[in-house]
C-alpha cells in the first residue's frame, strides 16, 4: 500500500546546503531503503536532472523536489515544492529572484562576525560552499566550527547566527504568495516544511495554513527530521483538520551534521493521505 512507502522527500545535496553530491545523495538514500526520494535544494533546481538520472539508474522512484524560503509574519518558513515541472520559466525565474542577495547578506554577516572577533568568516565558509550564489548560515557555521568557535554548528547558530546574535543578517524571502504560486504553476504541490519548528503561537500557526489553504497550497511534513513524536501526532490532526496531504522526509544535510538518516524515519500514520498518492502520474521511475 503507498501508505506504508519509505520515502523520503526532503534533503539537500552540495548544490544548495548539503554537503553530498546528488548522486552520492541518491546511493545513500537506496542503501537505507528508500523507495521514493527527492532531492529539495534551498531555492534551486540545479541538481534536479542529476539527481533524477542518479535515481533512476538505482531503480528508485524519484519526485522533483525544492525547498522556497519564505517570510510570512515576520518568520521565515519554508515551503517545499513537490513533482513539478523543472523546465517551468516562471518557477526557475522566480526561484532566481530569491536567490539574488545571498552574496550581500552574507559579506554582511561577515562583517557582524568581525566585530566580536571573528575575522575572514565570507571567505572562510565560501570554502564550503558548492553554489556561491547559495551561501548560507550553514556554511558559516560550519567554518566557525573548523576554526574551533563552536563545538558543532547547533551552538554556532545559537551563539552567532540566530537572531539579535553578532552574524544574523534577514534577508528578504519570496512571499508565500510567490512559492504556491511558482510550484502549483508549474504543476507540483505545495507543502508547509518542519511546521514544528516555527514560533508561531496558536492563533499565527492557524493563520500560516488558512493562508496556505486558501493560495492553493496542499501538503504539510507530518514526519520529517525536527519534529517530535508529539509533533508527529498534533500535525497528523492538523492535516487532517485542514484537509492536507502528508509528507515525510529527513531533511537530511550530511552525514556529519544532521542527526535524522535519509529513510529513518517511522512511517506515516495509515490515517493520512500521502502526497505521493496526488503526485503519482509526476513520479520518475
């Protein structure tokens, strides 16, 4: 039954945030089990023919996959886009249009991290970087880690990156009017990313999915790397009290960093509707 499938829809290769390469990305996710994969980069879909020829040489079902950062009551949520259309020119200008401003940001993340010390930190995590026009916390912090600031990079986005810390820097995200938008126009779904994770009260949280609900937006990660088994129970009420599909995935950055293994998680709960079930005439096999 597809409701018992081991996929995993949300990781990130060295084309974005990650540190594997698409196809090393694609063997891992094949050993540990998984059945059906997308890759979902920050804001890009640079890695998506790779990462589909890689799946497809493994015998393993494969859904286009990006992951849109977005502002939404001064929070930045992100927005995971599922079995689209990689070639849409509207979805590749947008996506291009929230990338712009990354170099920017970070030279003034830099120069925060300077004034407390903490000098050559843009060139440090270009280092680390696969796609310049990608630079992010994520590679800052894991130069200030290879300079020994911080013992891993949770303490770095504690102590420097998060904000009202010397390197936070906001930067101006796609609206979640844009990211519907560029993903359902491009024939894929729309799905809320790690719901748990953002600081929204009662009353924002029931705002963020009656706005999602209300642009078009189908899909919400039940199971994915950050939450908790509560998490797992309150957003299967969720989904199912608004009338989502579920998703599930690993949100998977690297074997070194990220605590959740691509196909590792528990299952969905057999009360829910998978999104794999409303994409399956856009999966590659």
């Amino acid at each position: 039954m597809v409701d018992i499938l081991n996929a995993d829809l949300h990781c990130h290769s060295n084309v974005s945030d990650g540190t594997l390469c698409p196809e090393d990305l694609a063997a891992r996710a094949h050993a540990r089990g998984v059945q059906l994969w997308a890759l979902t980069d920050h804001d890009e879909i640079g890695g998506q023919q790779r990462a589909a020829a890689a799946a497809a040489a493994l015998g393993m079902a494969y859904l286009t996959g990006t992951e849109i950062s977005v502002t939404f009551a001064g929070e930045t949520v992100h927005v995971v886009g599922l079995g689209f259309d990689a070639g849409d020119a509207a979805l590749q200008a947008g996506l291009a249009r929230t990338r712009g401003g990354r170099e920017l940001r970070a030279r003034e993340m830099a120069a925060g991290l300077a004034k407390v010390g903490i000098e050559g930190a843009y060139e440090g995590a270009l280092k680390y970087v696969g796609n310049p026009d990608l630079i992010s916390r994520t590679h800052f912090a894991r130069y200030l880690v290879e300079i020994g600031a911080c013992r891993d990079t949770p303490e770095v986005f504690r102590k420097y990156l998060t904000e009202g810390k010397p390197g936070f820097v906001p930067h101006a995200w796609a609206t979640l009017e844009d990211a519907v938008g560029w993903i359902t126009g491009a024939g894929g779904m729309a799905v809320v990313a790690h719901p748990g994770r953002y600081k929204f009260n009662a009353n924002e949280e029931y705002a963020l999915f009656s706005h999602f609900k209300d642009l078009g937006g189908r899909g919400v990660e039940v199971v994915t790397g950050s939450h908790t088994p509560a998490d797992y129970a309150k957003y299967t009420e969720l989904a199912q009290e608004f009338d989502l599909y579920a998703s599930r995935g690993s949100d998977f950055h690297s074997p070194a960093e990220s605590h959740t293994d691509l196909g590792s998680l528990p299952l969905l709960s057999p009360q829910l509707r998978p999104v794999w079930a409303a994409l399956a005439d856009r999966i590659q096999r």
